[in-house]
C-alpha cells in the first residue's frame, strides 16, 4: 500500500522523513518508486536532477534551467518548470514533492486538503548536510545505490585536497559589497582550502555589506567572487572592478556552485584549490 512503502522510506530517510503535504490521513496506492515526481525548490531541482530518471520528473522550478544558478541547468532542460503555483502541482498530481526546505513554498501552503507525499529536506551548508540530502533525495526518488555512488564520486573527488590557502583571510566579495559570513556553505569550503573568512575575522553576521573602503582597509589576501561578476554587466558588478581592489588576488567561482547545497561542491572546492595554487606561482 502506498503508506506502507512511504514509511518504510521515511524511516530509511532519517531527520528530514516523507511527511504529508496536506492532510495526515495516508492515501491509498502508490509505486514504490514515484512516477510523477515534482520539485519546488532550486537546491531540491539539483539533487532530483542528479539521482532520478528524466522520466519520473513532471516539475522543476523556474531557475532550474538557469546556468548560472543550477550546477545542473543542461538536464533541466526540456522538463517543464513550475512557477510557484498550487494549480499547477495540483495538475500534476504528483506522487512526491521534493523542497529545501518546503515550508519557504507558497505552493504548497495552498495546496487543497488532498494527500501529496512531500520529502522536506533541511538546508544543507556543510559537506556532511549534503550528502545526507543526497541519500534521503536517492531513496525517496526510489533509486538508494545512485545516492551511494555519487557520494563515493564526491569523496574521490575532495580525497587528499590540498589546504593551499595556509590560513591566509579571503572575502567572499558580492554585488553592491555584500559579503558572506560564517556558517554559509561559502565559509565551508574557505576551510576546506585552508582559508580565513575575512567575515569571521570582523565578526560580522552571516550577511553583511562592506564598504570598498573598508575592504581596502581589512587587507584581504584574496577575494572570492561570482563568476559571473568578472566583466561589468551592471552597476552592482562594476564596484568588484573598482581600481582599489585590483590588486587584491581573486579567486572565482560560478554561483551555481555555491548557491545551493549540491553534488557541486567538490567542483568548488577543487577549483578554488586550484586557482590558489596558480596565484601562487605568479607570487599573490
């Protein structure tokens, strides 16, 4: 029966579990594995993406096929994408919902007392968060050895990472000069490379905005910025090419790396491992 095989799942998926979108009263039927799988947040787009079949996927959100904001923008495309509306997950009729975490959704806060089996995954901002979103995502999604797999990928890839920061301060540096504090996935991955976050060092909050002035004045060894931020495109871009920064080593990394707890990760961290090792040989 379809509430049987969602418990069992429930209870191999640990703190987040399979709850239900609406009503406590469990449905009939199910498949053991969703058929019409819907998901209703960014970070979720990503790890359905990576662990489902292309098949059991009937909704992503309306960013999904953004490269700039999803590590897996080129498989999003082609599916359909929802634009936060109730109606149209109730069109779907959906066998899962899949959010990170689900209570940010509108959608399903409107949603009609009908039964909609929902995985609500916790945001994940360390390596660890994600690969438990990793396994809860690949059992939910009926397909438990591919969450196994992509973990032992992740693992290989981060194995023996080198720390080639030393302890030297960096800046996450954004638009308009905000800057990205302690325990964010940002801050994970400066410790993972060795890094200081500038932010922690001046005690500032999880988001914060720096003046250029400040920022010259904190004397950073590097700053990490969005790749998209490399050319000038608007006015919150063009304060990142300031002259008074330019001399600050950069460090750059797609936002869709970092915007979401996700399988890319250790693309992040390798390349920003990298790219230290390399301004180091020009003498940063």
């Amino acid at each position: 029966m379809r509430w049987r095989a969602l418990a069992a799942a429930a209870a191999l998926l640990g703190g987040a579990g399979l709850l239900w979108a609406a009503s406590p009263t469990p449905p009939a039927k199910a498949p053991a594995v969703p058929q019409r799988i819907v998901s209703i947040n960014l970070c979720a787009d990503q790890l359905v993406l990576a662990l489902a079949d292309r098949k059991q996927i009937y909704g992503l959100t309306k960013n999904a096929t953004d490269p700039e904001m999803s590590g897996e923008a080129a498989k999003a495309r082609g599916i359909p994408l929802l634009s936060n509306s109730a109606e149209q997950i109730l069109a779907i009729e959906p066998d899962l919902i899949i959010g990170m975490p689900a209570s940010r959704s509108a959608a399903l806060a409107a949603l009609p007392k009908q039964n909609y089996p929902l995985l609500d995954l916790a945001t994940a901002s360390t390596l660890d968060e994600i690969y438990t979103s990793i396994r809860q995502t690949a059992v939910a999604v009926g397909h438990p050895e591919r969450g196994t797999t992509l973990i032992a990928r992740m693992e290989g890839e981060l194995a023996g990472l080198p720390r080639p920061g030393k302890g030297r301060v960096a800046a996450y540096y954004q638009r308009r000069g905000y800057m990205t504090g302690t325990g964010t996935l940002i801050d994970e991955l400066m410790t993972r490379v060795g890094l200081v976050n500038l932010a922690s060092k001046l005690g500032k909050p999880p988001l914060s905005q720096l003046s250029l002035e400040e920022m010259v004045a904190a004397e950073p060894d590097f700053l990490i910025v969005e790749s998209a931020t490399d050319k000038v495109t608007d006015q919150g871009s063009e304060m990142l090419h300031h002259p008074a920064l330019m001399d600050i080593p950069r460090i750059s990394v797609p936002q869709a790396w970092t915007v979401c707890g996700s399988p890319a990760y250790s693309h992040a961290a390798r390349s920003m491992a990298a790219q230290i090792a390399k301004l180091e040989g020009k003498g940063a």
